[in-house]
C-alpha cells in the first residue's frame, strides 16, 4: 500500500508536539457563559481581534439600527490532523449586509480572552472554513455588524482532542546487510497530565527508499501495556523509516515518530 509523502507530513502538522474524518469529538456549549457580556462594540472588538489583543466579544445595541442579525446552526469540528471546521448560516432581517464577514473567535476557558482565529466571508448566508487549531479551546461566530446592523454572536462549543507522539524511535543495526534482519523500536506517548504510554493501540510502519519520493507500509505493530513497540524486517534496500500512529480515536490526534535512514550494504 503507498502512502503518499504528504501523508506523512501532515501527520506531523498542528498544534506543538502533534506532534494529525473520525467520529465527530465530544461538544458541550458553555451554559455559563455569555459572550455578549462587555462593555465594547462590535467595531471595537473588530479591531482588536485584528491587532491580535483580545476580542470582547459583544454587539452593541443601538437605536439607530435598521436591521438585525442572527447566527444559526454553528457547528465546529476538530479532526485528528488538528484542523478545526467551522461552518453556520447568518440571516438578516431588515437591513442587509451585501458583504458580510464572520469572525470565528477562540477562547481558552470560553469567558474570556477571545482571540480572532479567522475572518471568514459569508456567502449565500453560509459560512464554513478550516484553519490549524490547538487541542482544546471554545469557539463562537461573530458577526460585527454595520452602522445600520445590529451585530450577533453565536453559541459557544468546545472542541479538544489529546496530543499523541512516538518518542525514541530507533530502526537498526546501522549500517545492516542486505537480506539480514532489521528491527525497528519506540514507545507511543499521549499527553494526559504530562506524557505517558498509550498502550494497546496500532503503529503504522512506514518506509520511503532512496530516492523515491512516496511513504509505503511496511507493516503495523500494536504497542504494549508501557506503550513500547518493537517490529522486524528484511532489510533489502537503503531508506528512511518512520512511525505514524496515523488510526486515532475521536479524542486523539495522529501521533508522528522522528525519520530514521538506514545504509543497507
């Protein structure tokens, strides 16, 4: 089975240390909290999202307004490569807006400290975009209004998924002969608290001869109770090795080991 090259570096992209669609993660919106709470506008918020401060995120009411905003069907999910997917409707009412933009905003504990994560355009009053995220973190859609309309502001999910790694991966002897046996070792982490082992689960084995530019499978091992794996092969030409724990559940990431070239004479 090949595996293209991009494959294997997206199991290596995301958040730090991730080190990459599976069932749909846990959601829970924050009964607590409102994000209309504030005391700036929707401008002002705007504009600090943009500079990178923090966004309230607020719509201000005002009497002159001749139309009003609303955000529906908010949806976010968070996939084991670490991309987010963000997607809703946003109806007018009165005034419309013939350009409208929503701000996808992220926060840390879902109260406050929002952040603009991406500026997206609304089109046939339908948003959806995706964007590298972190493990954990709460989302809302904000829209920014007009001088005519009212802005609005979405429900807030929650989206989090745990780091996985593949730590001291080691494919030898180095140099090897050719047609001998070649083994291939390391440990599978995910990080609950700090690093631990993550037993139990399936590591993919991949190879990439010199010269080529295209992953292959080479095999699979399931690692042990202490996360550790251990898996030989006939060595037979020069190539890079590289462990992909690449099948998680719907609450991990892909978990990526480091590459390791082996000289076969």
């Amino acid at each position: 089975m090949a595996v293209p090259a991009t494959a294997a570096q997206a199991a290596g992209s995301g958040p730090a240390a991730v080190t990459v669609s599976a069932p749909a993660v846990e959601r829970t919106a924050a009964a607590t909290a409102d994000p209309l709470a504030g005391n700036a506008s929707a401008d002002q918020a705007i504009k600090a999202a943009e500079a990178g401060r923090p966004v309230a995120v607020r719509a201000a009411a005002a009497a002159r307004f001749t139309g009003t905003s609303s955000i529906s069907r908010f949806d976010t999910s968070l996939n084991k490569f670490a991309v987010l997917t963000a997607k809703g409707d946003l109806k007018f009412r009165g005034t419309k807006d013939r350009a409208p933009k929503v701000i996808i905003a992220w926060s840390a504990n879902g109260r406050n400290n929002w952040y603009r994560a991406k500026t997206v355009a609304v089109r046939g009053g339908h948003f959806s975009t995706s964007f590298n995220a972190p493990a954990k973190g709460f989302y809302a859609a904000v829209y920014q209004g007009t001088s005519k309309i009212r802005g609005s502001v979405s429900k807030i999910l929650k989206e989090q998924r745990t780091e996985t790694r593949i730590s001291g991966f080691d494919a030898g002897p180095e140099p090897v002969r050719r047609g001998h046996k070649l083994t291939v070792t390391g440990t599978l982490q995910h990080k609950t608290a700090g690093w631990k082992a993550y037993g139990k689960q399936k590591v993919q084995i991949l190879f990439r001869p010199k010269g080529d530019r295209k992953w292959y499978l080479r095999g699979e091992v399931r690692t042990g109770a202490n996360g550790t794996f251990r898996k030989s092969f006939t060595a037979d030409v020069d190539g890079t090795w590289l462990p992909v724990f690449f099948y998680p559940d719907g609450k991990h990431f892909v978990g990526v080991g480091k590459e390791d070239f082996v000289d076969v004479r």
